[in-house]
C-alpha cells in the first residue's frame, strides 16, 4: 500500500509541471491547449505544418522526379488533409475554412491532377506553382502574411529516407 501511495505521488509530481507548461492559450486559435479533462485539439497551425506542408513538398518532389504514380497518390493525400483540416478547423478567426480551402487551393489542385495524368512536367510545374501561390493567397486572407510558402529547391529533399524517382 505504502509503495502504491509513493508511486502516485511520484506520478503527480512529474506531470504537475508538464500540465503547467501545457496550459497555454493559442492565440487567435480560439481555444485552450491542456485545459484538464479535455482531448487535444490540434489548431490550424499544428495541422497546416504536420500535415498539409510535407504533403506539399512530397507532391513537388514526385512531380519533379516524374514519378506520377507518387504524385498522384501525394496529390490525393493532400485533398484528403484539406478535407479533415476543414472538419478539425471549420473557422480561423473570421476565415471559414472548407469555403476558403474550396475556392483557393481546390481549382489549383485539379490542374495538378491534370497534369500528372497527362504526365506533362511543365504543366506540372505551372500547376503545382499556383497551387503554392493560392497557399500564400489563403495565408493572406487569414490574416497570417508572414506565412510565405514557396516551391521546394529540389536539390536536397528533407527526406532523406524516401527516394522519389520513378519505379
């Protein structure tokens, strides 16, 4: 009994200072990291950095590469990420996500989905440089211009356990 007692006054002394640091407010993000009893809650720019932007840069480097059949599979994860970003963030601020997502990102995608069934690399360079483009175009309409994405320099891949070229 004496060592269950020890062991969870152990516990709470150790998680006591990572519960404080967790406690923070994110700002703009509407909601309370840590708050007790509550699920995590990813913001948006935990989502956009985790999940949208490798997803960006795996799709540029299959395209650069001409390994269509990984881009085309990178492209439809990227829509899928969108969609849940959507469904996990449905508002930033005064920014309505799905809508702003549909009418930025969405026609820019298609073109890149045009181009890599036509297996067209300059029309995929165009397309996936508006697609970054209309990144920076949502950066802009929510309110966060200091978030500047641009086409990946593909001379190092920042995968360095992957290799992209075609199979």
């Amino acid at each position: 009994m004496t060592r269950v007692l020890l062991a969870l006054a152990i516990f709470a002394a150790a998680t006591e200072p990572g519960m404080a640091q967790q406690k923070m407010h994110m700002p703009g993000m509407g909601m309370d990291k840590g708050a007790p009893g509550a699920a995590y809650h990813p913001g948006l720019g935990d989502l956009m950095t985790a999940f949208v932007q490798p997803r960006h840069i795996k799709l540029g480097l299959a395209g650069a590469a001409q390994n269509w059949a990984y881009a085309a599979y990178e492209l439809n994860e990227l829509r899928e990420t969108f969609e849940d970003v959507g469904k996990l963030v449905p508002k930033h601020g005064n920014l309505d996500i799905p809508p702003a997502i549909a009418s930025t990102v969405a026609p820019p995608m298609d073109a890149v989905d045009a181009a890599i069934k036509a297996k067209d690399q300059a029309a995929f360079t165009q397309a996936y440089a508006n697609l970054t483009a209309a990144c920076n175009a949502c950066h802009q309409s929510a309110d966060h211009p200091m978030i500047v994405i641009q086409v990946p320099a593909f001379t190092g891949t920042g995968f360095s356990d992957q290799d992209f070229s075609p199979k």
